[in-house]
C-alpha cells in the first residue's frame, strides 16, 4: 500500500465513523422528538457524555462482557 492509498483509506474511516456517529446523534435526538426544549437539551448532553465516555474508557454499557 502506497502513502496515498494509506491516507485515503484512513480518510475513510474517518468518514464513515463520523457518518456513524452522526447518525447515531440524530436519530436519538429525532426518537426525543415533542420533550420540552429544557428536558431535549438535558437527555441529548447525557447520551452524548454517555456516548463519549464508551469511546474513550474502550467500553460499551450495552454489549455484555466475556468474562466476569
């Protein structure tokens, strides 16, 4: 692999993790749809801190663990 296909790919990924998340994003903040702006605002910063810190701490809340 050449340094330009190595960029390009990685470019990639990039892309296509931002369109993840991105979604992920929108389509929990379209599931809030009709909450007071107040409660929105509160329940979208939360998942978002929630989402972030799955990312960063390499852990997911959801995905149950192999090993106790």
């Amino acid at each position: 692999m050449t340094v330009s296909e190595s960029q390009e790919h990685y470019k990639s990924i990039c892309y296509n993790s931002a369109y993840i998340s991105l979604t992920f994003i929108k389509e929990y903040a379209e599931a809030l749809y009709g909450k007071p702006a107040d409660e929105w605002c509160k329940l979208m910063y939360e998942e978002i801190c929630k989402y972030l810190g799955s990312l960063t701490d390499g852990t997911d809340e959801e995905r149950p663990t192999a090993h106790p």
